[in-house]
C-alpha cells in the first residue's frame, strides 16, 4: 500500500499541479481546485514517505 500510496501521489501531483503551474505561468490564473488537489498529492507522497521509513525501523520495546 505504500508504494500505491506514493505512485497515486506522484501521479495527481505531475498531472495537476503540471496544469496548475502552465496555466499560472500562462495565463496568471489561480485555480484553487488544482492547486488543492496537487497539495492532497504532495501530502499523499510524505504520508507514503513517512509510512515507509516506519515500517523499516524495527521497534524491540514492545
């Protein structure tokens, strides 16, 4: 689930926040929805980040 966590990221990210970037530089539109939503992709790739590097770490307290 990780790597799918960080593949479903990277894959919203590159394809709004590419659209976002072009019609900003563009245009000098600001379109909240895919701005938003290559956030919730960049947030999705550091919680897959995140989850991977824990699940490496073993933890011998417990």
């Amino acid at each position: 689930m990780k790597k799918g966590l960080i593949f479903l990221g990277m894959l919203i990210l590159t394809g709004f926040g590419t659209i976002f970037l072009i019609r900003f530089l563009r245009d000098g539109d600001f379109y909240y929805v895919e701005f938003v939503t290559s956030i919730i992709g960049l947030i999705m790739i550091c919680v897959g980040i995140f989850l991977k590097m824990g699940s490496n770490s073993t933890n011998d307290s417990y």
